[in-house]
C-alpha cells in the first residue's frame, strides 16, 4: 500500500469555495524536507475572501431534553443546531475550540461571556473544519479588535455552514449541565419552537455515531519525508493513528520524528511492515472509545503495537483506547473536563501541572472505580487485557481524581488524557513529547 503525499479529506467544502492550497505546512522549512505537504486551515476561505452564505438572525431558543427552554438571538449559519449540550471554560483559544475535532457531534456553550475579541487569525485553528454542531455564547464580538485578525467568529461558521445562538445565559446552562449531567439540545428561529420540540424528541446521542470515521484521515501521508536533526541524522520514524488529530500535535512531533499521518483503521502489520515505523502514537478524537467503529480498530492496533513492544503514545481518545485494550473499563463522565485550567498531579513525581483537557469519557480508575460519572451510567462492558502488560495510574486530576495518563510497566509506552500540545501552563506538560522521544531513542539502542 502506497503513502499517497496529498492533501486532508476533511471537510471537502474549502475545495467546493475555491479554495485550493492550506496554510497548515508542518513539515515546511525542517532540514533535510524538500517537498512537504500542504493541508486546509478552517480559516483560510476568509483569507482567501471567498463569499460567505447568509448570516442568521432573529429571535431564537434553544431547548434541552431535560425540559430546558432559554431565549436568545441566532448569528452564525442558518439553520438548526443540534446534539449534545456541553461547556467550555477557557477564556480564550475559541478558534482553537471551534475547529478541534474533539467536539464533533456537540453543541458547545462557552462560559466566558465575549466571545471573538480578538477575531480570527490566519493559521490558527486545530483542523480543517468547525466540527461543534452549534455554538451557545453570551455574547459575539462584531468588532473584533486585533491587528492580524481576518474576520469574525460569525464568518466562520457561517463559512461551514454552523449555527450559533447568543443572548444566553451561559452561567445558567452551565449550571444544569454541572448538576445534572451532560443532555441534548436543539436550537434554532423561535417561529420554529414547536419544529424543535419534534426534532428534540426524535434526537439520539451523537456518543452512538463513529463520529473518529467522521472527522478522521482517509488517506496515508508523510509530513516530513527525510527530516534530519541538527546532527544530520534521520529523525525516527513515526505512525500516527488519526481519531480527530490537532494540527498542534502534528507540529509538535515533527520536531522530533519522520512523521507519517494515518487513518485510524490502519493495522500493525502496514505500520511495521510497508511503512516500517520505530514507534506509534494515537491521537485525541471525539465520542465514546468504546464504540465498535474505527475507535475500536486503532485500538486493536495499539495492543498489537504494544506486544511488540514497540514505543507507544496516547492522547487523550489515544489514551482511553489504550485502557480499554489494557482490560481496564471507559465511561462517560457526568460533563467531561473542557478548558485550559484543569491542574493534573504526576503521582510519581509529586509535580502538579496546569492542563488543557477536551473529552466527555474517561478510564475508569483500577481501583476507585468510574468517578465523577454521568447520572446516565453508560460505560463500556468489563474487558480483558489485550496486550499482557501491566498498567499503573501515572496521573490524576486534582479535582475530581479521575485518571489522567497511564504507564505500561516494562514497556516503553505511556498514555496522558490531557493536551501537551495546547500550553495552557503554558509549557507545564510540553516536555511530554520530548520525553516520548528520548524513550524512542532508547528503544532504538540511542541511536538517533
């Protein structure tokens, strides 16, 4: 099987614009690449000027399965917004949000109150898509303030077809949602109340949908064929399972590895044998980990990678699979950790780090068992440990204690559920990606 060099199959709406080449190059300019890929940022159609479809605008309400009903005004694309009500505490980082992966199938409400003051930015976003099914916000900027600001929040998901709804209280949602678990919703003109309470009814949770096949790779690339380190040595050579991957990720592994993007359904024996990798990560993504889908797939490949005793890396969704594979149970959380303040403790070093987190499930701690769960109770069945190896707790979060990274004792491979690649601290967990490095190196006999 050919590594096709091309561009990402997702979404397909920049190309239907007109808009041809991306900005997101994260192989560009690094020793020893002479021809790195290019791929679509969400953001370049308002480089490009392309024109927008209408903006909506009127009264509007949004409605929760729990009986909630709260008054608003549309902005954003025309239309419904619908799926899985939930919240983000971040006070900044909103294009970053809008267009992580992480959040397909929900209808994500930000808790700070101005949202888009600093507008959108060129190169900026997490993908090539704004993947929330609907936007709640107090408040829009329409003046976005900024020197390098291209455009605003509204033009962006007006640019991918995403409805949103402003003039909400937020603190209150954010209330309902906290106490009572995370619910669905559905918003959209007021005129059209009596249309969403049948749409509400009829709306099943996006946790049953493959939503990693949604929002992940379909074709195979090499970001950085022939990248070099400073010494003019080849950097080790990395496959990367692709659930719903953030471009920061994929920057930050370039520097230290040959990096060659994967679909997630790709088996261990392509990996190793006709692309020949030295070590395998699996990347963030949306949706319940133990759906039978694609999730379940690149799960099979990391036991198998594991067996091998070949170097692993998991974030977040990578993380969760990697649980599951290890026999331990998934569940879904009562509102999940979304935003850039969540304080994680290294349980082997004592070390608290400031984190960004972005997943409604979580691993299920070997013994205190599924913390801070949803009143729903869903979870994954009991499982059996794939790959034989023993699994310890690495990580905790101070909060709630729910667990946050996993080491694989006697194998060079750990897992984290927070986000190293965001810099919330802003560089508290950054090291991460060196350190899976230097455990490569080691598994190579330290000759990289």
């Amino acid at each position: 099987m050919p590594i096709i060099m091309g561009v990402r199959f997702r979404p397909k709406l920049m190309s239907a614009l007109g808009v041809q080449t991306g900005s997101f190059r994260p192989g560009g300019n690094q020793r020893g690449v002479s021809d790195a890929p290019s791929f679509q940022d969400a953001a370049d159609g308002l480089v490009h000027g392309v024109d927008l479809p209408p903006s909506a605008d009127g009264p509007g309400v949004l409605l929760t399965a729990d009986g909630g009903r709260y008054c608003g005004t549309l902005f954003g694309a025309r239309g419904y917004g619908e799926g899985e009500l939930v919240f983000t505490t971040g006070m900044m980082g909103y294009q970053e949000s809008l267009t992580d992966p992480s959040f397909a199938g929900q209808v994500l409400t930000f808790t700070y109150p101005l949202i888009g003051n600093y507008g959108i930015h060129a190169g900026a976003s997490e993908s090539a898509g704004v993947w929330p099914r609907g936007v709640v916000v107090r408040h829009a900027m329409h003046q976005p303030d900024h020197r390098f600001s291209i455009g605003k929040v509204e033009d962006l998901l007006r640019l991918h077809g995403v409805p949103g709804i402003q003039g909400i209280d937020t603190r209150s949602i954010t209330r309902r949602v906290r106490e009572l678990g995370t619910v669905l919703c559905v918003f959209g003109p007021e005129s059209d109340e009596e249309l969403l309470q049948q749409r509400l009814k009829q709306l099943t949770s996006p946790d049953l949908e493959d939503l990693v096949d949604q929002v992940s790779l379909s074709t195979p690339v090499i970001l950085n064929r022939g990248a070099l380190d400073a010494l003019d040595h080849p950097l080790p050579r990395l496959g990367v399972l692709d659930c719903g991957i953030k471009y920061n990720i994929l920057r930050n592994l370039c520097l230290h590895f040959e990096v060659i993007w994967c679909p997630p359904e790709t088996s261990f024996d392509v990996l190793v044998h006709e692309y020949q990798i030295d070590a395998l990560f699996c990347s963030n993504g949306p949706g319940d980990p133990a759906h039978p889908g694609k999730a379940t797939l690149a799960r099979n490949t990391l036991a198998q990678a594991v067996q091998a005793r070949l170097p692993v890396m998991g974030i977040c969704l990578g993380h969760q699979l990697m649980g599951l594979a290890s026999g331990l149970q998934t569940y879904k959380m009562r509102y999940g950790h979304r935003g850039a303040n969540q304080p994680v403790v290294d349980l082997k070093t004592g070390l608290i780090s400031i984190t960004s987190q972005n997943h409604g499930f979580a691993v299920a701690d070997p013994e205190a068992g599924m913390l801070a769960a949803h009143p729903s109770g869903a979870c994954s069945p009991p499982g059996v440990n794939q790959h034989g190896a023993e699994v310890v707790v690495r990580f905790v979060n101070a909060n709630d204690r729910t667990v946050e990274g996993l080491d694989l004792v006697g194998h060079p491979s750990f897992t984290v559920q927070f986000h190293p690649e965001a810099c919330p601290g802003p560089h508290d967990a950054a090291p991460l990606f060196k350190q899976f490095r230097t455990i490569v190196d080691g598994a190579l006999g330290g000759l990289n």
